[in-house]
C-alpha cells in the first residue's frame, strides 16, 4: 500500500490518486507514461468531484502535462511551465 490518509481535505484529489491505485490490479497498464499519470488523475477528480480539463496534444494544459516538446504550441507556453509536467499544469 501507498501513503497513509491524511486529515488535510485539501489533499482529496491526490488521496483518492492513491487509494485507486491501491486498489486496482493493473499497476502497469502500459501505454505513455503521462497518459497513464493523466488517466488515473481524472479518475480521481471525477471520484471526488474536480474537474480536470480533456486532454489534447495541442491544449497548453496537455503539452505541459506531457512535456510534448515537439508540438507547435509548445513555443507559446510560459518559461516557467515548460517540461514541468503534470504537475505545472495543474497549477
């Protein structure tokens, strides 16, 4: 098992992360590592009532989340977010 609840409610989301992960039986269900890492978060936002934005290659939430460096928006994309990952985009 990974990570122990927390008291914080401001940490649903990334619980709830956890508790799907635990508990599924396909803890490498192959595929590209962000789209995986993408798939369960929006799980869990839909199990706790977040809505986290679609995927789209060519979104600039998706080219962060990815660090889809090849894509033609990428050059739009603040310094500052750029190969963060998931995590930058969902700042």
């Amino acid at each position: 098992m990974h990570g122990e609840p927390s008291p914080n409610a401001l940490n649903r989301l990334g619980e709830k992360v956890v508790e799907n992960y635990n508990n599924t039986s396909n803890k490498e269900p192959g595929g590209l590592c962000y789209e995986t890492c993408y798939a369960r978060v929006k799980q869990g936002g839909n199990g706790v009532g977040l809505s986290i934005p679609a995927w789209s290659d060519t979104s600039t939430f998706g080219i962060i989340w990815g660090s889809l460096i090849a894509q033609r928006g990428r050059k739009d994309v603040p310094e500052e977010y750029k190969g963060l990952g998931a995590a930058g985009a969902m700042v």
